[in-house]
C-alpha cells in the first residue's frame, strides 16, 4: 500500500465513522417510538408486573408454619406478548399511530405508578387497552392491502361496468379509510384515556400514605406489639 493510498484511507475513516453514526441516529428517531413503547414495557414487567407476583404468591405464616406458593410469571408473560403484538403492529405505521400506542404505554404505566392501591386492576385494563388497539391497527392494515388488490373487473358482473366497479370500490375504499383514521386517531385512544383516568380516581387515596398499595395497608393493620395483643 502506498504513502497516497494509506493517507486517502486515513482521511476516509472519520468520514466513514459520521455516516455510521449519523445511520445509527436515523435508525434510532425512526424507531423511537417502538424504543418508548418497549422501555414502558421493560419497567412494567421488572417493577409492577413483578411486585404483583410476589403479592399473589404470598400467604401469611403463623409461627413458621406452611409454605408460600410459588411465583409465576405469568404478568410477565402477558407484558411479553402485548408488547410482542404491539411492535408489530405499529411496524411501518407512519405518525402518529406509533406514538399513540407509546403514550398509552407512558400513561398507563404512570397511573399505575401513582396508584399502588389499584395497580392489578390498572395493570390488566393497560395490557388490554393495548391489545385492542393494536389489533385495530392490524385489522386495519389488513382492510387497506385487500382493498388495494381488489380487481374492478371482479366486481364488475354484479354492479354493472369496470368504471362503475372502480367508483364502487373507491369511494367505499375512502369512506372506510376516513373511519379507520377516526378509528386509530381520535376514538380508540380518547375512549383508553378517558377510562385510565376514571379508574385513576375511582377510588380515594389513603390519607396517610398515598403511594401505598393494599398490601402496605394490611400490614399495617396486622403489626401487633412485642406483647402479642
């Protein structure tokens, strides 16, 4: 290698290095709304999802007496799978779609955050809103692509002409495309914020702790003094 070659190399390597990197942060602000959805999953599934474990596989001893029953995973799972139909879902969706199914994550992992006291149930109707709404974006997306490969000729021996197929199959292509948007953008996420938010206040918090679940509150009531009353 030559004195020319070795100095033309050396002076593409930091070129080379900015278009990875600038590569790696395109990719990135791409898929950051996939990134959002599944660090909200993460934290679910290691804090909450955990914590309910634990809470369900636990029974009070006497004396040393029995045996806990054994923690399953089974929230984990469901996070797992959520998330797992969420991303593909929203893989190849364009704005705002993605960022929707990640503010319903932020949101739903928040309130069940600020709200211990009601995080079992937060927690299911979270997954569940979820769900739903991603497969509405699959069914969605399935619509669209049959609609697109309708042939006018197919439809053309039971409403009249091929021209009159191709008006047929657009204008209800269009219609049902105005309520799919709807749909996607402003019903199915509304109607998951406003319930969150109901069932964020459906019940009052305590008064002395309000970051404090179920279980904290009947420990409290169960601590007896050294005496044993």
């Amino acid at each position: 290698m030559s004195f020319e070659q070795i100095n033309t190399l050396i002076l593409d390597i930091p070129v080379y290095a900015i278009n990875g990197l600038l590569w790696l942060l395109y990719g990135l602000i791409g898929s950051l709304a996939a990134l959002v959805s599944a660090g909200a999953a993460v934290v679910m599934g290691l804090v909450v999802d955990q914590a309910v474990q634990q809470l369900s596989g636990s029974r009070p001893l006497r004396q040393g007496r029995g045996e806990s029953q054994p923690i399953t995973r089974t929230a984990q799972i469901l996070t797992a799978g959520v998330l797992t139909l969420w991303l593909g879902a929203q893989w190849g969706m364009g704005a705002p779609v993605p960022w929707i199914g990640a503010a319903m994550w932020l949101f739903g992992l928040g309130a069940i955050l600020v709200s211990p006291a009601q995080r079992f149930n937060l927690l299911w109707f979270v997954k569940s809103g979820v769900a739903v709404y991603a497969l509405a974006v699959i069914g969605s997306r399935l619509y669209l692509n049959m609609t697109q490969n309708v042939s006018p000729e197919a439809w053309a021996s039971m409403v009249g002409t091929a021209q009159t197929a191709v008006n047929v199959v657009s204008n209800t292509r269009g219609n049902v495309t105005t309520v799919i948007i709807w749909a996607l953008w402003l019903v199915i996420p509304l109607g998951y914020f406003s319930m969150l938010v109901q069932k964020l206040f459906l019940n009052p918090v305590s008064l002395i702790n309000p970051l404090s679940s179920y279980a904290d509150m009947l420990a409290t009531l169960r601590v007896r003094d050294r005496g044993g009353r």
